[in-house]
C-alpha cells in the first residue's frame, strides 16, 4: 500500500506553464480575451439567427447527441468548443427574447446586466463576508433598502438576495414558523428542533399560489399537510372571506394557524390577492404575513400601477424576483423583511468565517443572513447596473407596455367567440381556450394538441394549465417588445392549427 502511493507521488506533474492559459490571472488576458470573443459572437449568432423560439428538436435527438460526447477527451480549441456547445446549446435554447415565447414567466434581459455578468463571473465575489466582497457587500445592501423603500417597508427593514423566489418563499416561511414557535411555544426551534405541536401547524395560501410553499412546508418538516389552500374569487385571488373561515375551520379541528402567504402576481393568471384585507386578518390571528411578489413585483417600478401592490407594506416578508419582473438574467431574487431583527434568527457562527465575536458593524458579513447559501454569487451587480444606467422609470415603462398589450389582447380574446378566456389580469397572464362551437370536439385534447403541434414545429410555445381539471392554453406576456399585433398573430397561429387539426377528425368526443 504504501509503496503504490509512493510511486504515485513520484508521477511528473503537469508544469506550471501547461496550465497558465487556463486560469484567469493576469499573465492570461490575451487568452481570456479571445475565449471571451469567442463566446460573445457565439450569443451574437443566436440573436442575429434564431427566427423562431424553438428548434423543435425532439428529445431523443438532443438526448444522444449529448450522449456521445466523450467527456473524458477535451477538445483541442475554444473554436471547436464553442462548435460543440452550438450544436448541442445554443441551435435549440428557448428564444425567450422572441414575442413568439410567450410561455412561462421567462423575461428578456437588459444589456447592462449582461455587462455585469460578464464581471461577476471573472471576478467571482462570493458575497459571504467583506473579505470576500468589500464594496459588494454595501452595494447589495443599498439595494435591499432600496428594494425595502419601494416596498415602503421605512428604514427599519432588511434582507439578502438569493437565488430564485421559490427560496426567498422559504426563508419566509422559515421565519413565520421559527418566530411562531419561539413566542408561543417558547421553543428555539433552530437549536431543539420542531415542537410536537409544530405538526398542527398551519399556514394558508391561496388555490392558485405557487407550489414551492408546499415543497418549502415539507422541507421545513411541516409536511404539506400544513398547506391550507383558500378558495379564489371570480378573479382567482384569495377570497379574504374564505380565509377567515378557513383560520376558523383550523382552530376549530384543533390545529394552530402560524401564516398566511398572500400571492401579488400569480403564476396562472398574474392576479393579486387582497393584500389589506389580508393582512388585517394577518394581524386579528396573529399570523405572519409573507407576500409572494416574485411576479408582481414588477409594479414596484411603475408609477402607473404601483398602488396595486397597496398593503405590501403591511406584510411582515416579501419575495421579489428580479430575474421575472426586472428583466435580469437568471439568478436574481431577494427576500426582504420589514423589522431587520426578525431575520437575525437565521444568524449561526463558524470560527472559520463569521466568529461570534466579530463587530458586524465593522465588519459587515451577509451569510448571517442567509439560510441555504454560504458562497453566493454578486448577483446584486446586475441590478445595481440596470437601475444605474436603464433606470426604474424606464423599467417601469416597460412593465407599463405588458400590462397595455396584456388588455388589449383579453379584449381580443373576448370579441372572438371561439375563444374562451377565463379572466383579465393585473399583470400580463391570460388563461384561454379555443373553442370552436361545434358539438361533439373534445376541447382539452385539441388545445394540448395545438400547443404540442406548436410547440415541435418550433413557431410558437404557450403555456398550459389545468382550471377545475380543465385544461387551458396561458398567454404569458412577459416581454416589453410583445405589441398586440404579435398577439393577434399568433391567436391567429392558434385557430389555423386547431382547425387543421380538426380536420383530422381525431377529436371527436367518445359517442358523439
Ligand atoms: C408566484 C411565484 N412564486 C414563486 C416562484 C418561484 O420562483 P423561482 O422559479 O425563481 O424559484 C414562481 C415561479 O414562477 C412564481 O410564479
């Protein structure tokens, strides 16, 4: 044994000039220089080529093309490089920046943000603790108060990026069960883990929120079971009447209400729930109040339809996801409080990184705020260069045109009698079907067939979704450069191909 190991450590290692071109330092800017040239007309190739916002590429092809690569045998050049990531990458990437992508909630992105990712992952901050991130530490703090004064959550609030609103909804709701147990269990849950009571723990959303707050229940050892989902309205927002009866229902069957997550844009149908009334329900019950704004947090910048957002600033956390709403590259979230102290029960102490001892007015650390990430990307540089050189106001105009296009195509939707939309939207969602008035078709399977069809012949990608076990097409109109001209055409799109496929006399209902 010991001798192998020494004739191993007697094997040459590669010298050190062999590895000098791939490691950024500063003996290597020519060849960082070119890789990166390499790379840059590499997306400039997909923007000036790609026509449609699919390639339609069937799995099974991708899925052996990427197969028999050999990864053990690496390439001779960043030209075949950049070949190998064409053919399998870039060719067949969603074209989110297209109107034709009209599918999930995937915005285009600003240009100063992709010059701030080209720094961030150069420099490769992690936004931990200042010594590893001096002025990044104060810039994405200034940008949490920020955020927190868009909120009107006042001087007294905080918060931290992360990586996507389905964490920022954790952290929310991981404050709400932590704080709940600590006061009225007198239990710390972080050191002692959950109380027994914890298993008649409660939290309420509404029908149509996000189903991360069931994934974050189970996470936090709440089961999903703690999920109670509250009726909607006409609209698909919480009915606040329905969550009181709800809280009742709860307390009566013996179980304890700790939450309330309120949704502002959802992901179906881009309505807002009732912030005041819930949150006057929030404070009667002594409930913790997180608002989902992962969508609708695009409103904070429009001076137009800000007052939607009226009674976020009553909430006790918020969810913003910058990479929806304010048109930043994926990853760009925050979770924000509205007392800082609230979010210091997620503070835990290493020697090796943010000693117990340390002066944190001193030396700021941003890991004692967070709960899943200790190395974490400057992700707050792209939204510090888009409000620096794009600005909110112009961000708000664009928000401004969503919401215009979003109307004007409901109002399109309801002129056309075989469309069937169910409802307007305060953002940009419309939840549709086509629905030609002939007897004996079976609707559902025509319109997943229409987006299927759609979708592989790589013209068009809407969404999906299923209202009371129905299935419905969804519009979601996350793109500023989308006019209703672009809707119209591809309502257009829609019809053409449920007709042809009509034509096949393949959805015919059984017995009709
Ligand atoms: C309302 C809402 N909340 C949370 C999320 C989750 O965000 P992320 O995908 O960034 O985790 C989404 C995603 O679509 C959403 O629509």
């Amino acid at each position: 044994m010991i001798t192998e190991q020494l004739s191993i450590a007697q094997e040459p290692l590669p010298s050190r000039d062999s590895l000098l071109n791939d490691i950024f330092y500063a003996g290597s800017a020519a060849e960082y220089k070119a890789a990166v040239e390499q790379a840059r007309e590499a997306v400039l190739h997909f923007l000036e080529h790609t026509r449609r916002p699919f390639s339609g590429v069937k799995p099974a092809t991708i899925k052996a093309a990427v197969a028999a690569v050999n990864l053990d045998a690496p390439l001779e050049s960043y030209e075949e490089l950049m070949a190998e990531v064409q053919a399998l990458y870039l060719q067949h990437a969603t074209a989110f920046h297209l109107p034709q992508y009209i599918a999930h909630l995937n915005c285009p992105v600003v240009i100063p943000a992709l010059a701030a990712e080209v720094i961030i992952s150069a420099i490769n901050s992690s936004q931990d603790t200042y010594d590893q991130s001096a002025g990044g530490t104060f810039m994405e703090r200034r940008l949490v108060d920020w955020t927190c004064e868009q909120l009107g959550f006042g001087a007294g609030g905080d918060g931290i990026f992360t990586g996507g609103g389905s964490q920022s909804n954790l952290m929310g709701l991981l404050l709400a069960r932590d704080h709940f147990a600590m006061r009225v269990h007198g239990v710390n849950i972080k050191r002692e883990g959950l109380p027994a009571a914890a298993l008649r723990y409660r939290i309420f959303v509404a029908e149509t929120a996000h189903f991360s707050n069931q994934k974050n229940a189970a996470l936090m050892g709440l089961g999903e079971q703690a999920i109670v989902k509250v009726k909607t309205d006409q609209r698909f927002r919480m009915d606040a009447a329905a969550l009181e009866q709800a809280i009742a229902a709860e307390l009566a069957a013996g179980n304890i209400p700790i939450a309330v997550v309120a949704t502002a844009g959802s992901t179906d149908f881009g309505n807002i729930d009732p912030l005041q009334e819930i949150a006057a329900l929030a404070a009667k019950y002594r409930l913790w109040m997180h608002v989902d704004a992962a969508y609708g947090c695009g409103l904070l910048l429009s001076a137009k339809h800000r007052a939607l957002l009226n009674g976020i600033e009553l909430a006790d956390s918020v969810t913003v996801d910058y990479h929806k709403s304010f048109f930043q590259p994926v990853s760009s979230s925050a979770f924000l409080v509205k007392d800082k102290e609230t979010l210091k029960i997620v503070q835990h102490h290493a020697d090796y990184l943010n000693p117990a001892e340390q002066d944190y007015d001193e030396l700021p650390a941003q890991i004692n705020k967070s709960v899943t990430q200790s190395t974490r990307r400057f992700d707050a540089l792209k939204l510090w260069c888009t409000l620096r050189l794009t600005g909110k106001e112009k961000l708000g105009s664009y928000t401004d045109r969503m919401i215009a296009t979003t109307a004007a195509t409901a109002a399109l939707m309801e002129k056309d009698e075989e469309i069937e939309l169910l409802t307007h939207s305060d953002i940009g969602i419309l939840v549709f079907r086509f629905a030609p008035g002939r007897a004996g078709i079976d609707v559902a399977a025509l319109n997943l067939s229409i987006k299927k069809s759609l979708f592989f012949d790589g013209t068009l990608l809407v969404a999906s979704t299923k209202v009371g076990g129905e299935f419905y097409l969804k519009f979601t109109i996350l793109n500023p450069l989308t006019t209703v001209a672009d809707t119209r055409d591809m309502l257009k799109a829609i019809k053409a191909r449920g007709y042809e496929l009509l034509s096949t006399g393949r959805f015919a209902r059984k017995g009709a």
